[in-house]
C-alpha cells in the first residue's frame, strides 16, 4: 500500500484543504483488484470521515486502517472538514459538496484505478463523521453502495441544541435548531425520501457502545430506520466514545459493507 499526506485546493472551500489517502499499491498482487471485464485494474474506496475534535490524520493515528485496507486492496481517502457537521456552510466553504462531488472527482483524475463506480464506493465515519456519512450516503444513494456511522451524532437537531448550539447560526444561519428538521442536513428525513423515491439504499452498518454519550442519536437513528424499512445492522456493545471501540467496531463495519 502507499499511504499519501496531499495538500489540495478546493474551489469548494475557497482554500487548501488536506488529504491523508491509502492507495493499494502493486495492482497485480491484490486480491480483488480487477473486476475481469478490461485490462485495466481498478479497486474500491472507502470515504472515511472523521469526528468533530479531529481532523484528517485520526484514523491513521488511532487505528490500523492501513492494514485492514492492505488485507482487502482497497483505497481508503480521509479529508478534513474542520468542524463543518459535513456541510455546505452559509459563511461560504461548502464542505458536503466537497466530500460528495470535488473531493471524489479531483482523486480519480490523479488516481487511475479508482472506480466510480456505485457498487466499489462505501463512506463511514464516527460521531461527527458517523452524521457525515448516513447524510452523504441517503442524500446520494446511488453513489455509495455501503455506509457505515460508528458511535453517530445522527441527531442533528439534539446536537445542535446541547452539544455545539454557538455554532449554529454560524455553519447554518439558523438560531433555532429545530429549523433544521425535515431539511437537507435531517438525516432522518433524508432516509424517509430516499425510501419514498423506491432508491436503491446502501447497506448499512451502525455501532454504538451503551456508555457513550452519544448513544441516544444511534437508539433514534435505529428506530427510524426500522421504522422506515431500511435494512441495516446495528450492533450494540458495552463502550464509550473512544478509539479502541472504533478501531475494533470499523473492521465489523468495513467487512459487513463489502459482503464479507
């Protein structure tokens, strides 16, 4: 595997914006690397986003993701979106279009062998993250065949209410929270749409430890889905809002959405 730190320019955000990518390395030894139908190798990517204290280079620091990467060639991509909640902000830096559009374009003109395919494309993320990817994938179902949201911050209303409420008019322009029910930051309403529109959803994988605080959200999160008939897995365990249940729970979740 190669393991890249880039540093981009993103028309999205008005700024440069860095990058951490794992890119499987020597094409013919990797299992699964060519789908059969051209001479061409390609391998699939994993969009993994991180939570709000942190920043691009968490995943590599607290997790083995290159070695869980290297065991299945696949790519992994980690962007930064600072303390955006994933997205496109009033104050002008548009982090979702970034991560869902940019972001995936500018890396499969550098990248030969990345697919664009639905079916080699999965994004999950944990807390913040965790959001970010059930709002990106039920926004965008027919772009990310799996999704995978770890100890998920799914309720943004809650959130924006008791946890980060003096960033809400700022990433939103809004000074109610509850302005931002039923709209295009509500993942429950983006699921609720996204099944009544009969799409074709991702699968999907959830974890969350009984001790965190967050751990509501994901009870919410579940419930709607069920609710909504949304085929998912989401496993409890006993934890809290920490790296060594992420680290374990990312490889359930990487596995489950590759059908493993």
């Amino acid at each position: 595997m190669a393991f890249m730190e880039m540093k981009l320019y993103s028309d999205a955000l008005g700024h440069g914006v860095g990058v951490n990518v794992i890119i499987p390395q020597h094409y013919e030894t990797m299992i699964g690397m060519n789908n059969g139908t051209s001479d061409e190798p390609t391998f699939k990517t994993l969009w993994l986003l991180h939570g709000l204290s942190d920043d691009h280079t968490i995943w590599m620091r607290h997790t083995s993701i290159e070695r869980y990467a290297s065991e299945l060639g696949i790519a992994v991509v980690m962007p930064c979106v600072d303390r955006s909640w994933y997205a496109d902000t009033v104050y002008g830096a548009k982090y979702f279009t970034f991560i869902t559009e940019e972001l995936p374009s500018t890396l499969r003109k550098m990248f030969r062998g990345m697919s664009a395919k639905r079916e080699d494309n999965f994004i999950g993320g944990l807390s913040m993250g965790g959001y970010g990817a059930v709002k990106a994938a039920y926004t965008y179902p027919e772009r990310y065949f799996g999704c995978i949201g770890l100890s998920g911050a799914y309720d943004i209303v809650d959130m924006m209410k008791n946890l980060v409420s003096s960033e809400c008019k700022y990433i939103y322009g809004v000074e109610n929270a509850d302005e931002l029910a039923g709209g295009e930051n509500d993942v429950f309403h983006l699921a609720k749409c996204a099944v009544e529109a009969g799409k074709e959803l991702p699968r999907t994988y959830m974890w969350c430890g009984t001790d965190d605080f967050i751990y509501s959200s994901s009870q919410r999160m579940d419930k709607g889905f069920t609710e909504l008939g949304v085929e998912h897995v989401y496993e409890v365990s006993e934890g809290n809002h920490s790296w060594g249940y992420w680290d374990k729970y990312i490889q359930h979740g990487i596995n489950y959405v590759l059908g493993r």
